[in-house]
C-alpha cells in the first residue's frame, strides 16, 4: 500500500446501482452510507488518501471526511499517518466475515492451492456479484509478464471467462440490467481494477476499419460467449482484458447452482488460450469434481473462528483505539449507546455474520452486536440500500460487495507492512530503536527498522542478516523451533569466523533457549556492538507459529536489566499482541507474505 493521495483525473465517478433503487430509505443511517463511501474510495485509491482527496472523490463536505475518519480511526478501521487516512488491517473483518459465511473459502482453497501446485499455473476462485465476478481466491504463480488481480477485486463479467459461465444463468431482466451498465459506463469505470474497454474486440484486428462510434469493443459477443459456456460447461478468455491474458474457467456447483468459478490464469508466452484449453480441462475437471464432493461433505466449523464481533484485539489500548472499547454486548446497557451515531457501529453489523451464520434473523443480528432492534435494522437497511446486505423472509446474508471495503489493497500488505506502524509507535514512545526481523534459515533477517532519535540511536539496514543464534530476535525465534532444529542454526551459524563461536558452548545455548521459552523472551548484551543491549519477543501466527520477532536496543547504561524488563519488556509484550491481532486477521483467508 502506498500513501499517496486519489489521482485527480477529472473523470466521472461511476457510482454503482444501490440494490433498493436510488431512493435512500428513511431509517438510512447517514454516518454508516458515509463511512462506506469513504472506505470505498480509500480501497480504490490503494489503500491511503489526503483528506482533500477524499474529500473530491466522495463530494463530502471536507468537515464530514475528517469526522468520519476520526471515527473510523477510533474503531481500528483506518489509520492517521500525519493527516493521510491509511487502511488498517482490522477492516478485513468485514470481508472475512463474508468469506466466512460463504463456506466456500474454507472448503476449496486448499484445493485451489494445490491445482495451482499441480499445473504450475495461477488458479483463482471467483462469486457472482451482480453483473460482474468477484475474486474470493487467489493462488497466484508470480510471473513477470502478466497482470494478477487481487481478492475483493471486481471485473465486468463480459471480460471474464467465469462472467461467461455465471451469465449463462442471467434471467432476461438480468440481462437488461447488464445492457443498462454497459450503455451508462461504455469504458469500465465502475471497475477500477480493470484497464478502460477501448480495444477492439479481436486481437489484432484492423480498428481503423470502423467509424470510433461503430467499433466493436470487448464484449459485444458476450450473449453468445455465454450459451456457449452454458452448454458446453467451461469458458475461455482470449485477453479480453489485456493482451496476454488468457484463461480457462469451470463452474462449481453446488445443489445444482453455480457456488463459484474455478479459473486458471496463464499467459500467452506459455500457452495460447485454445492450447491452455487442451492442455489442462481434463485436469481442471477432475480438481472441479473434487471441489464438488468436498462441498457435499458434512460440514465441520473452525472451531478457532469466534462467532460474532471480535472484541478489541490488543491488550492494551493504543492511542488509536477508542478508549471505550469495541462495539459489543457487553456495552448495550451504557447510556447514549442507542443513538447510532458513528459509522463504526453499523459496521459492527456486518461482522455479526460469519462461519455457521450466513443467514441472520434481525434478532440474532441485535444479538451479536448488542444493538437495539431499532438500530440493527436502521443498519440492515441501509447496508440493503447500498448493496452490501440482502434479505428474502425476514432474514438476511452478505454480498460479495463486502470485499470491496479494503480486501483487495489489504490483502496484499506484507508481514513488515502490517508491523510498520507498531514499530513507529514502539520507538516513539520508549525513545529507543526498534527492529523487525524474520527467520531465514540460520540467520535472522531485519525487515523493519525505526531509530530513535538522538545521538544514541542504533540504526539497522533492512534487509540486512545476521545469524540467528547471536541476536535476541534470533533467539526469541529459535527457542520456538524443535531443539535440534535450534542446534543446527547454532552450528551453522558458528561454523564460519564468527568471533562468537567459542563462548556459545552448545549446551550453554541450549540453556538461554529453555529460558527464552520459559520468559517469554530473549535478552543479548552486546549484540552488534559494545555496550548494546538487545531486548526481543517473539510473533506468532494464527497457529501459534513463531514466523517473526521485535526487538527494543538500547545501550546498557541507559537502564538497569531490571528496569528493562520492568518497564521495556510490557511495551515489547503490547506492541507483538497488536502485530499479532492484526496478521490474525488478515491471515485467516489469505496468506501474509512474510518479508
Ligand atoms: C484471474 O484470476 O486473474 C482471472 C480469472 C479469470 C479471467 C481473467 C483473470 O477471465
């Protein structure tokens, strides 16, 4: 994610149909429609925009976008970094929520995972939203040539090969709807993720052939691409969306009804897209009919997935976190709770669904989030206005458009990413030098860094390795690791002509470690100089895996062991459990690189 501010490009914003008409219903909470929108347009802007350009991109009074930011701010939703609003990892509740209730994701990833091992090629998962797909997966084969899109991305179905498979569906009305999208938003601009429809349909054909206005452009055969998929069962995209960029798609199904669309994405230099057609369908159906008979198995829920809102990750609050603590049951009874008054507690509506509750009665709903009737229905119809929720007989489920607020930037953001802004506010507060490393192999490498200010400061160059055995953060890794995994690092890191090889005795080492995994965490005195002292925790993921570890460096007349353990060691312990909060959620449907 970078922060950089919305481009200005003058061209008009395309807002979606609203799934109620355009006509905002009465009970419509403002702040929730505002939050969204103001989520919508940081998700579109990567992840970070300035107030101003918030302020352009939603037509918000500039005074509404920095009370909505504030708000969402003080719910964990975004970040202030100086006067950006950044997207924080704990938005992805939303999406995982949907991805929760969907069932799909915990079923077929795996799955999807190891086609993608099996053909060497991407493989993606994709849902039906509207008259587009959606990504809810993605096993992606980095390559150099080929643009990959990113989970919560949406793309018009007719540029899609599991469009084609989806519409084939499409009830007539269906139909006249999507004709209505292409008529209002003839380049795509309702699809940020997509480049602009201005090609010509075939490859390579001679466009200057036809007046601009009769040109035919991506899209037009659409009607016919999709009873072909319908009936023969699969799709191809010969680059409908960029050049390159072919694919094969199979429906999966489940009671009868397309659930979602298995895609492998591959790239011209490698197969063209009827030789990617001939090469792997019959692999791809047995992987589908796998998929199939997984999805028919008796249901087993993830015992680790909390039902409803997850209360305030952190163990002690943060100066962004508001003091008040997370929207919950817990809180219904406090005075002035009834007044729905921020954006963040609609939010919390939406995370009242998950694993095992993909449906909801307004009660339950109420229930889950401790708001009143009154107000989780005020919630739930505005979320239906706006397309996120729908409802049929009293009871209500999320759409995919959930994903649209942060997954696609979010998903993307990397361990040291997710680390980056803990580590500023470390070093602020105690006034000393913070670093961020990762195990690789028998060394550690440093992949976040922040120096205090001042003469004293200890300055480390990301990217830099030591070996694992002779720093804290190394240590505070190995001692997790199976003892003689422990003692391989020790030998191997000792073996070159590291001064410190003669006083780590083997057995002496493996002591420290039984200690650093007994306290919690490891303390070096003169690791990388003279006079340094090295403090370091260790950060687990959602299984309990050491994959990380922060470190505080001082030098050892600044304070007594003691006092570092009394007074250093609880911020360190704070600072791991809010790195480890956030990689929790963002590690439940995606995999969180670790550099
Ligand atoms: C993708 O997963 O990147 C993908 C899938 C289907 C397409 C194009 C791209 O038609």
């Amino acid at each position: 994610m970078s922060s950089r501010p919305l481009p200005s490009t003058g061209r008009t914003v395309v807002r979606p149909a609203t799934a109620a008409g355009s006509v905002v219903p009465e009970e419509a909470i403002t702040p929730l429609i505002h939050g969204i929108a103001v989520l919508r347009r940081l998700t579109e802007a990567d992840g970070a925009a300035s107030p101003s350009g918030l302020e352009r991109a939603t037509g918000l009074a500039r005074s509404t976008v920095d009370r909505i930011t504030a708000a969402l701010a003080r719910g964990g939703y975004v970040r202030l970094d100086g006067r950006d609003a950044v997207l924080a990892p704990r938005l992805m509740e939303l999406g995982n929520a949907y991805l929760a209730a969907l069932r799909l994701p915990r079923v077929l990833d795996p799955l999807a995972d190891a086609l993608a091992d099996d053909l060497d090629e991407s493989v993606s998962l994709a849902v039906r939203d509207r008259d587009g797909v959606r990504f809810i997966h993605q096993a992606t084969r980095r390559r150099a040539m080929s643009l990959s899109f990113r989970v919560g991305d949406l793309l018009p179905a007719e540029r899609t090969a599991p469009g084609a498979l989806f519409a084939s569906e499409w009830t007539e009305e269906e139909w006249a709807r999507w004709r209505e999208r292409r008529t209002a938003d003839p380049e795509d601009r309702g699809f940020p993720a997509v480049p602009a429809r201005s090609r010509p349909y075939e490859t390579g054909s001679d466009d200057s052939a036809f007046p601009a206005a009769q040109r035919p452009t991506v899209g037009d055969d659409f009607e016919q691409r999709a009873a072909e998929a319908g009936r023969v069962g699969w799709a191809l995209d010969d680059q409908l969306i960029e050049p390159g960029l072919v694919a094969l798609s199979m429906p999966v199904r489940e009671a009868g009804r397309i659930a979602c669309v298995v895609n492998v994405v591959s790239h011209t230099s490698r197969h063209d897209a009827a030789g990617l057609r001939d090469a792997l369908l019959p692999r791809l159906r047995t992987a589908v009919a796998a998929m199939e008979r997984a999805l028919e198995a008796p249901d087993v829920l993830d015992v680790r997935a909390a039902p409803g809102p997850s209360p305030t990750p952190s163990p002690t609050p943060g100066p962004t976190e508001d003091p008040a603590g997370p929207a919950g049951p817990e809180r219904s009874m406090e005075p002035g709770w009834e007044f729905v008054e921020s954006p963040v507690r609609g939010l919390t509506v939406i995370t009242a669904f998950g694993e095992g509750r993909g449906e909801l009665g307004l009660a339950a709903v109420a229930r889950a989030t401790g708001l009143s009737r009154a107000s989780a229905h005020s919630a739930l119809i505005t979320l239906e206005h706006l397309g996120y929720v729908t409802t049929h007989d009293g009871v209500f489920r999320l759409t995919p458009r959930v994903l649209g607020l942060g997954f696609p930037p979010l998903s993307r953001a990397s361990l040291s990413e997710i680390a980056a802004p803990y580590l500023t506010e470390l070093s602020q507060r105690l006034q000393d030098s913070v670093s961020f490393a990762v195990p690789a192999g028998d060394e550690i490498q440093y992949t976040g860094h922040v120096s205090a200010r001042g003469a004293m400061s200890v300055h480390v160059t990301v990217g830099t390795r030591l070996p694992a055995y002779a720093t804290a953060v190394g240590r505070a890794i190995l001692a997790d690791l199976p003892e003689t995994r422990a003692a391989e690092a020790l030998a191997g890191g000792t073996a070159g002509a590291d001064s410190r090889a003669d006083v780590i005795a083997p057995e002496r080492f493996r002591a420290e470690l039984d200690r650093v995994r007994t306290d919690g965490y490891a303390l070096v005195e003169g690791e990388l100089a003279q006079g340094l002292r090295c403090l370091a925790v260790p950060v687990r993921d959602r299984d309990g895996r050491t994959v990380a570890a922060v470190n505080v460096a001082m030098h050892t007349g600044r304070r007594t062991v003691e006092a570092c353990v009394d007074d250093v060691l609880p911020e360190l312990r704070a600072t791991a459990a809010r790195i480890e909060a956030d990689l929790h959620i963002a590690g439940r449907f995606s995999r969180v690189r670790r550099t």
